[in-house]
C-alpha cells in the first residue's frame, strides 16, 4: 500500500514539477518577446543604448526559458540580440532594429 502512495505522490511531484516548469518558460519566453520589442521601437527612434538594455533583459529571459525547455530559436534569438548590442553600441540603431526583429521572430517560432 505504502508502494502505491509513495509512486502516487512521486506522479503528482513529476506533473506539478513539469507544469511548474511550462509556466516559467511561457513567462520568460512573454517576456522576452516584450521587452525584445521594446528594444526594437528604442532602436528604431534612435535610442540605442536603451535599445542595448532592452535587449540585454530579453536575452536574460531567453536563456532562463532555453534552461526550462531548450530550443534552437531561442539560441537564434540570444544569437540576433547579443549582434542588435554590438551594432547599438555602435550607434548603429537600424541595423540593431533588424537584429531585433529577427530575435522576436525566432522567440515567436519558439512559442509554437
């Protein structure tokens, strides 16, 4: 009897710890996904080290999802994000746009 409970409760620990797990890659990834577009309309005004900050939060997230459920759109995300830094860096804030809009593209592939 006591085999049965402990393989029971073993059962509930496992789908609440998977679920636990979907609900923190479907925050980080929504957060991602906002705070990447932020990074996109600073770039596009020309603000580029808050489109540098932006994209640095949206990376954070990506990888904390990446942790949770690993998934090469998210590596393509984190990869577009760390170029859209260097090229805000470079006060080239177009060019970082464009990196960004490929970062949320690759974090909206991730969500399907």
């Amino acid at each position: 009897m006591n085999t049965k409970i402990n393989a029971f409760a073993g059962l509930l620990l496992s789908a609440y710890g998977l679920a636990y797990a979907a609900d923190e890659y479907s925050a980080h990834l929504a957060r991602a996904l906002e705070v990447a577009g932020t990074a996109i309309s600073h770039g596009e005004a020309r603000h580029p080290s808050l489109s540098a900050e932006h994209a640095e939060e949206a990376i954070k997230h990506a990888q904390a999802a990446n942790q949770h459920h690993p998934n090469p759109h998210l590596e393509e995300a984190v990869n577009h994000l760390k170029t859209a830094i260097e090229h805000s860096k470079m006060h080239h804030s177009d060019v970082a746009a464009e990196h960004a809009k490929q970062a949320v593209a690759h974090l909206k592939a991730a969500q399907q």
